[in-house]
C-alpha cells in the first residue's frame, strides 16, 4: 500500500521503448504550450537507417563538432495513440535521458539509478553481472510483488546479481496475457523486442501498437483506475533536440554526462489529470517515483533517494477515461486556437558535480563509469 497518499494505486508499470527525442517524436504537441521545434524537415516512417549515438557521437553533439539528424515524425498522423496518452495524462517535456549515451546505461539508469558503464556491454564476450540496487530488488526485500517483462536474454535486468535468473524476469510477449488475467503484480517493467522496440530502423507504429495493446489489457482486466502507467524512451537516438539540458554532472574527462537529451516521458492512469510538466527530471526520477507510488523505503542511491519524483501529478480524485482500444477511432481535440504560451524553463536543479561512484549492496563501490574517454 502507498504510504505518499495515493490510496487507490496499487499498481505502477513502467514501459522503455528505444531511440527517440522529445522534438522527434512530439512537435505536434507545439499549440498545447509544449517546448517543441516545429519546422525541421519531415520524418519518413519507418526510418531509413539507425544513426549512431553512443557517448562519443553525444560527445561531438554536445560540442558542436558533429550533428544529429535533425527530423521529426508527424505526431497526429503517425503516433495519434501517443498523442491521445500525451494530452490526457501528464506530459513531462524536460524529461531527460538519465545519460548522454546509448541504451544499456540509460535502461539501467531506469531499474537502479546508476550504471558501471558508459557504453553497451560487447555481445562477443559474456555479460557482465553487477550486485548493484535495483527496484525490483528492493520490492523483493519488502515483500511487494513485482515482474519484469524482459527483451531477449533479461535484457537489461539480467545485469542485476540479485535479479538475474529470477522466475519474475519474463519475455515481454507475457505481459499481455498476465495483464488479461488479472495476475500483474505491484511492480511491473516492460520492455520489447524489435521491432516492437521502436529502435530505428523499425516502423515506430509496430512499438506503438504493442504500448497500446499492453495498456488495453490492463484497461479490459478492470486495473485502469488503480494503476500508474510510466512510459519513456531510453535515449536520443542520434536525433537532434533543441534544448540544451542542465550540466548537473560531468565524467573526468570533463564532459557532461546528465542531464543527457531530452527524451519523451509520459505518465497516465485514471488518477493522473491532464498536464503539460515543465519541471527538469530524468531516469532517475522513474524509480523515485516509483518507490513513492509503491510505499517503498529509500534504495540507497543518492541519484534516486534525492530526486523529488513525480507522485504530485498523481490525485486521488481524478477520472481520467481510458484510451481508446486498438482498433477503435483516436479522436483526438482541436488544437486550441490561440496556442497556449510555453510555460517558463525552470532553472538547473543542481550544480554541476563529478558523476559519483556506483554503490553497490554490500556497501562497497565501484568506480564512476569512466569506460569512453572523451576531451572536453
């Protein structure tokens, strides 16, 4: 039961889809007053190629000595599921990437608020296995059920010692049936597999279709009210975004590593009203908010412990319909007429700092992830 007031949530599901910026992916939200770009070129679906946006091509972007593709889908025609959830739930449109990298670090970033690692682990050698703190782990040790949805091989909680081979790490294609069943547990992650991903150069509206199935099967079990749905995406992609993050923490080389991009972040349920959320938060304000939904104690990460979390967009009182099911018409509102004014960007939550180094279950540490060297 949560102990932050939200007596009728019982449930939290947090979905990670891949590669795309805030800008890419939702420049029709423009004339609701969101922070967006309007007027870079058309985006073709499905995209023709994966562009690269490892730390050393976020390196040269953030620098100014390489650029990322600057291009973005048309949010109403392509992603009107994403659109609806966007304008009927809380769009946070400073969320960020937790940091300025590729995928393994951001997605553990999402389950335990730190990575060992700037870069994906190579897939010739064996995967490398940390006893760091995790989510799911710490609802194991207070006896809140939980169940991780995986991608192939437990990607990404199979990093975890406490977690991997665990009976709750399942292939993503379960959800739906468990969610039918009415047999989710409290805690639930999902991720999918490509194309479902969304990973270029996949058709973004295979990832979507899979999003909207998963939410309909909660939706049709009758969890609809009492759940808190997360949705984000891991990183940028290579895809360009036109705010500049806060530079809250630095590698030893010098460079900015978090905030990373913006990437899209959406929370909805039938308790989260409408709202377009400027306040600056990244990856590591999902599990924060998270452990508040659930009532669970601090995870021993600063990262997490410190951020303020997002349970204030939850209220009891709301009655937020349910989406539409697949299948069924997306009607979607006019966009209001004049176009709300952009609400003001906040100041940097922090000062800038060294990136701390990673603490692990027993107490001890392991260095700061410093694995891709970069000059300043």
């Amino acid at each position: 039961m949560s102990t932050t007031g939200h007596s009728n949530i019982t449930r939290v599901v947090v979905m990670v889809q891949e590669n795309h910026t805030t800008d890419n992916y939702f420049r029709g939200l423009a004339p609701w007053g969101v922070n967006v770009a309007t007027d870079w070129p058309t985006q073709t679906n499905p995209p023709a190629k994966d562009q690269p946006h490892d730390r050393r091509a976020y390196g040269a972007w953030l620098k100014g000595t390489g650029t990322a593709t600057r291009t973005q889908f048309d949010t109403h025609a392509v992603l009107p599921y994403y659109t609806w959830l966007a304008l009927n739930g809380a769009f946070l449109e400073n969320h960020c990437s937790g940091f300025g990298t590729n995928s393994t670090p951001n997605h553990l970033l999402l389950v335990g608020g730190q990575t060992p690692t700037l870069r994906n682990p190579p897939r010739n050698q064996p995967p490398p296995v940390w006893d760091m703190p995790s989510v799911p782990g710490l609802a194991q040790d207070h006896g809140v059920s939980w169940r991780c949805y995986t991608a192939d091989q437990d990607y990404p909680v199979g990093f975890y010692t406490q977690l991997k081979g665990s009976p709750n790490l399942v292939p993503s294609s379960q959800f739906v049936a468990d969610a039918k069943a009415g047999t989710l547990p409290a805690l639930c992650y999902l991720w999918h597999n490509s194309p479902q991903d969304e990973h270029p150069p996949a058709d973004v509206t295979a990832g979507m279709g899979a999003v909207q199935q998963a939410v309909d099967a909660v939706v049709q079990a009758g969890g609809w009210e009492e759940t808190v749905f997360l949705l984000t995406w891991d990183d940028w992609g290579g895809w360009d975004d036109h705010v500049a993050t806060p530079n809250v923490e630095q590698t030893a080389d010098g460079v900015q590593v978090a905030y990373g991009p913006r990437v899209p972040l959406l929370m909805f349920g039938g308790a989260v009203p409408a709202v377009v959320d400027s306040r600056w938060c990244s990856h590591a304000s999902v599990p924060r908010t998270v452990l508040q939904l659930l009532g669970l104690p601090a995870l021993g990460v600063p990262r997490v412990d410190d951020d303020p979390g997002l349970a204030d967009l939850v209220a009891d009182t709301a009655t937020v319909p349910p989406p539409p099911a697949p299948g069924a018409p997306i009607e979607l509102p006019a966009p209001p007429v004049p176009p709300r004014e952009l609400n003001p960007t906040p100041p940097s939550p922090g000062r800038r700092k060294p990136t701390p180094d990673v603490v692990l279950r027993d107490g001890g540490t392991l260095p700061a992830p410093n694995d891709v060297t970069l000059k300043p």
